[in-house]
C-alpha cells in the first residue's frame, strides 16, 4: 500500500510529465529550492502546507487541499458508505432545527472515541473503579428538555462541582434543538469514558458550547 510520502510523489511526478516540467522548473515557479523538490519526488521529505500551496498554485490548482492531504496534512475523504444517498435523502426533508440537533448526536458519536487531555481537575476525582449511572436519555414527552437536561447533570455537578458553570452557560444559552442534542451526547460521553468522567465532560461540553455559538 502507498504510504503518503510515495502518493505525494507519484502524483507530483506525474503532474511535472504532463507539463514537461522539470523539478528546477517547479521550483523556480513555487520560489522553493530545486532539493526540496527533487526530495518531494523522492518521498523523502514532505511539504509543508505552505508548499503545498505553492505546489498548487504553480499547477492552477484552485483548492491546494487536495494536495494538503495527499501529503497528509489532512484526512483522507472517507469512501461513500451504502447508508449515504438514504441519509442525505432524509436530511434535505428535515426541518432546520432537527438537522442540527442531528448533526449535534453525530458530532457527539464521532467525537466518542478520542478525547483530547482537559487541564488537571482542581477537585478530587471519583476512583476509577466508581460505577456512574448513564442517564436516560429517552425521557417522558411531558418533561421539556431544559428539565430533563437538569435532571440528567444534577449527579454529576454534585460529583464534580467545577462542571456547574458550564452546564448553567448551556441551560442559558443554548436553543431546544441544542439542548436534545446535548442530552443525547452527555450519555455518549459518560460511557465512552467511564473511568475519567470529569475531564471528559468539560472538553466535550466545552467544545460542544464554543461549536454553538460560533
């Protein structure tokens, strides 16, 4: 399989053929050193972002992303999966405020499996060992979501009171449709990392209030 280094330079190569183009040439229209070039070409370097934008514009390509992530700066585009076309299909029948508290859950499901470190608790955290429940997130249609959403964090404020401010910005701030949105992933995030509770609540939460007021 092709490493990125080797993608790179495969396309760059093919890209100076169809031109004609030497490697001295691409470097005198990029304004980067012929070495750099000639070790882009051999997969032994990668570019920057910067070069890659250079190497883009030198080949009246509009958008340099495709370049950034052949040298693997970016990710890969995920291959089409057979649920696709059906998603889209009913997404575009939604109205506004559930495609957003829909886009809200999948962010939340995506964001699951990694989390970045959060800065060290100033309080004492739970053993890691501790058994936490997960809250229902399917509550009764009669309850709002405000409701059920200080239901589902009264527990976990009392455990780790440094997560009340946040939680108090979202039950302030955020829209019903972003609420929905937060109850489900709350649950997302509490089973995901059961044994570090605290630092994943206020990444994720964190992030989650800085996405909807952006």
């Amino acid at each position: 399989m092709d490493t990125m280094g080797n993608k790179l330079s495969t396309w760059l190569a093919e890209q100076l053929n169809e031109r004609s183009w030497s490697a001295r040439e691409l470097a005198r229209r990029t304004n980067m050193s012929q070495t750099s070039i000639s070790r882009y070409l051999e997969g032994t370097r990668t570019p920057s972002p910067d070069a890659c934008r250079k190497i883009a514009r030198a080949f009246g390509i509009a958008n340099p992303q495709s370049v950034m992530r052949l040298a693997g700066h970016l990710p890969p585009i995920p291959e089409p999966i057979a649920e696709e076309k059906e998603a889209l299909a009913i997404l575009r029948t939604l109205p506004t405020p559930t495609r957003a508290t829909i886009l809200q859950m999948l962010r939340g499901l995506r964001s699951a499996t990694t989390y970045p470190t959060a800065p060290a608790p100033t309080l004492t955290l739970a053993e890691p060992n501790t058994q936490y429940p997960i809250p229902n997130t399917h509550p009764p249609n009669t309850q709002s979501p405000i409701s059920t959403l200080q239901d589902q964090i009264t527990p976990l404020t009392e455990q780790y009171p440094a997560l009340g401010p946040l939680f108090d910005q979202a039950i302030e701030t955020l829209p019903e449709h972003a609420v929905q949105a937060l109850i489900y992933n709350v649950q997302i995030w509490i089973s995901s990392s059961p044994k570090d509770i605290f630092t994943t609540l206020h990444r994720q939460l964190s992030d989650f209030l800085a996405t909807m007021s952006s």
